[in-house]
C-alpha cells in the first residue's frame, strides 16, 4: 500500500503523485460550455482522525480527510505527478466512477478507461459527459437527491469524493529521476496561494471544456497491488467552524462578476490529443438545475455570461513555460 500525507492544503500518495481541491468559480448550466475557471486557492485539509471524538462513526470507520464547501460551491482537483513516472488515478464521486459512470472499486478497466493518467491529465474538474467536456463538481447536501450518486443509484449513502492512486509495476519507468523534472503544469490555473451533522456530495453542474486523455501506456503497465486509497468527506462549512474552530474560506466570487472585472479564464492547447469517448451513464445523471426544476426549487442561480476571447489564457500542455 502507498502511503498517505497531507501537509493541510494537498495530499501526496506515494512518493510522486499529489492532489489538492481547488476552489473556484461555479458556471452557470445554461447549454452552453465555458473555458477552465480558474483556481481561487485550495480548500484546508483536515484529517478526520485529528478530529475522532466529534465526527460520525461512519467517517472514522472511512478514515481520510474532510475539507469545507458551501452548498452549490464548485471545484476542481489539481494534479501533480512526474512525468519520467507516471501514475494511474481512479476518482470516485459518492462512489460512481466520475469517468465511466459504473460502481467504483479497486479495479483498473481498458474498456471503457475508468481511470486517469497523471501526467499528462494536470486537472479534473467534474464528471465524464462528453469527448471533449465535463460537468462541474458542485457540493451539495446528501438526502435531497441533487448528487450524481443519487441519481444513479437512488440512494445517497456515501457521498464525498473517493481517489485510488497505483503504481507502474516495476521495470516499465525508470527508479531514479532524471536531473529535472518538466512537470510544472500544475500551477499554471492557479491566481493565488494557498450542530447537526450533514455530509454532503457531489452534483453536476454546468459544462466545460476539459478531454480526458487515453491511457497511453496500457493496461498491463500499472500494478493494482500497488496503490493508495483515501475518502474525502465533504462538510458544510459552517459545521466545518464548528468542528474545527477554524474559518473557511469565504464564498467565491460570482463567475459573471469575476469576467466583468476583466480577469482571466483558461483554455488547454491539446489539439493534437483525442479524448475519450463520453460515459452513457453519466450523460443521465441529473444535474442540480434539472433537478431543482423537478422539485420547483427556486435556488438563485449563476446567471449566463459571455466569456471574451481577449481573456481566456490558453495554456500548452506540451510546453507549459
């Protein structure tokens, strides 16, 4: 098993690979599809352990770590990983795999790809819907029906997020870094640094342009003995203050007001790179809007915009300085 480190705003598991939640702005599902929001600072990590005689008996028996969100807050993960070895990366959304749709479990799966490959896949920032675009990550409360897991299994007993990170087996990469490492995208979305009990999960929120990438090493390259497996519980965050006496970050800006001051959203130069088809399952999971339709709930919602080309960066994958 590889270990598991956190450092209060990003995880590491194993020797190279490293993950943090970034906050960032929510867009409106509007039928259309928008560039990359950017990264407003990573949300605190905190490890459910620290914190064993106060939080439910469910999480400590589920281990891991538990970070703040509002309802209707979005996000987005942020990898980093070395590029002379890479890892293979399963996410799970209330345990649905957020590239196919299927359970989740230890499993690595060719047909459809269930998993990711970092580098080069630097971000995720929702699930799996179309070739060359995902649904946004939005936090919400569990027993409402709004999460992805709800709508695909009816239930919501799990929430959360849910990361399994495995290894290369041995001899397919090198042991020993080369002097440097070119993997440096990982910071490149970033503008800045970093009572009653109600867990929350993950809904699908509206569109942006993101592929995920085809393995490009195989199958038979990653070892599934060898790997790391955490639970990232999701915690309203005014139970988060109480839990933990510390402040969350306050709420993110509203996405058209954060494009009307002019700054910048991002898009990925990956041309030359085909991404997967889109999941079937997924595509029927319900989104928060739709649902809120179904049970004529009036949530004041992100009104649509337009995005200038003027301020959307694009960034290359190949190149990144």
């Amino acid at each position: 098993m590889l270990n598991v480190d956190i450092d209060g705003h990003r995880m590491q598991i194993g020797q190279r690979f490293a993950v943090s939640f970034q906050r960032t702005l929510r867009i409106p599902d509007d039928g259309h599809t928008y560039p990359l929001p950017p990264g407003l600072g990573s949300f605190p990590l905190r490890k459910v352990e620290d914190y064993r005689d106060r939080v439910p008996q469910h999480w400590l028996q589920q281990g891991g770590v538990f970070i703040p969100m509002y309802q209707r807050e979005a996000l987005w993960l942020s990898f980093s990983a070395a590029s002379w070895k890479p890892n293979a990366v399963k996410i799970a959304i209330g345990g649905i795999n957020a590239i196919t749709g299927e359970p989740d479990d230890n499993q690595l799966r060719a047909d459809p790809q269930n998993y990711i490959v970092c580098p080069n896949q630097p971000w995720l920032d929702g699930i799996h819907t179309g070739q060359n675009s995902i649904r946004q990550f939005v936090a919400m409360p569990l027993g409402q029906g709004y999460t992805v897991e709800a709508s695909l299994t009816g239930t919501e007993a799990l929430g959360g997020i849910q990361i399994v990170v495995f290894e290369p087996k041995p001899g397919k990469f090198p042991d020993k870094p080369p002097p440097v490492d070119d993997n440096v995208l990982r910071r490149a979305r970033s503008l800045f640094s970093p009572a009653g009990f109600q867990s929350m999960g993950v809904g699908a929120g509206g569109v942006i342009q993101q592929k995920i990438y085809p393995d490009p090493y195989g199958l038979d390259t990653w070892d599934e003995d060898n790997y790391g497996r955490i639970f990232i519980h999701i915690l309203n965050s005014l139970q988060f203050q109480a839990l933990t006496g510390q402040e969350p970050p306050p709420t993110p800006i509203a996405a058209n007001t954060y494009t009307e001051y002019g700054l910048p959203w991002f898009a990925l130069y990956d041309e030359t790179k085909v991404g997967l088809a889109a999941s079937d399952p997924l595509n029927q999971a319900k989104t928060i809007s739709e649902r809120d339709t179904e049970t004529a709930h009036s949530a004041e919602d992100t009104p649509s915009f337009a995005v200038p080309e003027s301020q959307i960066k694009l960034l290359d994958l190949e190149n990144p300085h």
